[in-house]
C-alpha cells in the first residue's frame, strides 16, 4: 500500500510542476485511472 500512495504522490507532484504537455497527458491518465479505485482501497486499508 506505501508503493501506491508513493505513487500517487510522484504523480501529483509532476502535475503540479508541469513539466511537459505530454508528461503532464500520461500523468493525468494514470490519476484518473487510480482515483475509480481510492475509495475502495481506503475501505479495504
């Protein structure tokens, strides 16, 4: 569970930086894809 929330904590941090258009494309894809599964993973924590 810590690697997931490292994760999403990497995530963040580049779409807070904006770095790149495409980076911040692939990092936005990969949150939305997470966020359908948080709730359940705070239930099951």
């Amino acid at each position: 569970m810590t690697s997931f929330f490292r994760l999403v904590d990497d995530v963040y941090s580049e779409l807070l930086s904006y770095r790149t258009p495409k980076s911040l494309c692939k990092q936005q894809q990969i949150v939305d894809k997470h966020q359908v599964n948080w709730p359940q993973s705070f239930l099951a924590d």
